[in-house]
C-alpha cells in the first residue's frame, strides 16, 4: 500500500511539473485551439508586434544638389572640364534638376508633363552651348545620349530577367 501511494505521489508530482508544457500544446489548456486566439481574433497573438526599425523607415529622396554632386566627377572626368566650365554645368545641371523634380511633385498630365520637361531640357541646352566652348559641349550632349541609352539597356534587361 505504501508503495502504490508513493508511486501515485511521484506521479502527480510529474505531472504538476509537465502541465505548463503540455497545455501549451494545446493553447491554454483547449485542445480545439478556442483558448488565446478567439480571444485576439484569427492568427492573431496576444504579444504586440515590434515597430519598423531604421532601416525600413523611408530615406529623404535626394536634393538636385546631391544629385548633381554624385554625376559630376564623372561628367569632368570624361569631357576635361575647367573650374569655370564645371561651375557652368553644376549651375545649370542643378537647376534643370530642381525643375524636373517639381515637376515630379506636381504631377501633371503626361501631355503636358512631356512638353514642360522637353522646355527644361530646351533651356539646359541653351544655357550649355553659351558656357561651354563647342567641342566640350558636343562631347556633354554626346555623353548624355550614351548614359541615358546605357541606362535603358539595363531597365530593359531587367524586364527580361524578371519575365524569365
């Protein structure tokens, strides 16, 4: 007698010890899974969720300057551009820049969206060709038609790889 109360004591002991993680297994005790979560709604946890970190938070798009500021090595490099020729581009590349980012921001009718930024680019060319001697400004033009040509290669092959 002594020994079955012993065992029966040793048993129960076990099971007070197990019951927390054998009722979790069932979700508070409710095998049919109606404990925590009916009480949240479907799928839902009782733990509130950690709130975007730093680096999901949404970056400031770049200013015209900085913009600029990141092309211009490149640009000198390639056509020899003075200190007075590069002030000539910065200004001018920074002000059509700022021009097309308004733009952006107003968003018009893509009509009319297309007849103002051919305006921007008009002006730009005007104010290069006056600052500019003819063969580093023919060289400019000639280095943006190859960029921007270069640019839509690899949004096409983009396209391509994400059909594939």
């Amino acid at each position: 007698m002594k020994s079955k109360q012993t065992l029966f004591y040793i048993i129960l002991f076990i099971g007070v010890l197990f019951i927390n993680d054998i009722s979790a297994q069932y979700g508070y005790g409710s095998p049919y899974g109606y404990g925590s979560r009916s009480m949240y709604g479907r799928g839902r946890s009782a733990i509130p969720q950690a709130g975007p970190t730093e680096s999901t938070k949404e970056e400031t798009p770049p200013t015209a300057e900085e913009i600029v500021d990141e092309q211009m090595p490149s640009i000198t490099e390639a056509i020899g551009l003075d200190p007075f020729e590069q002030a000539v581009v910065r200004t001018s590349l920074v002000q059509s820049v700022q021009q097309r980012i308004e733009l952006q921001i107003l968003e018009l009718e893509p009509l009319k969206m297309k007849e103002e930024i051919e305006n921007i680019k008009r002006r730009q060319d005007a104010e290069l060709k006056a600052g500019l001697p003819e063969e580093k400004y023919e060289a400019f033009m000639e280095l943006q038609e190859n960029q921007f040509k270069a640019k839509k290669k690899k949004q096409k092959k983009k396209k391509k790889k994400k059909k594939d």
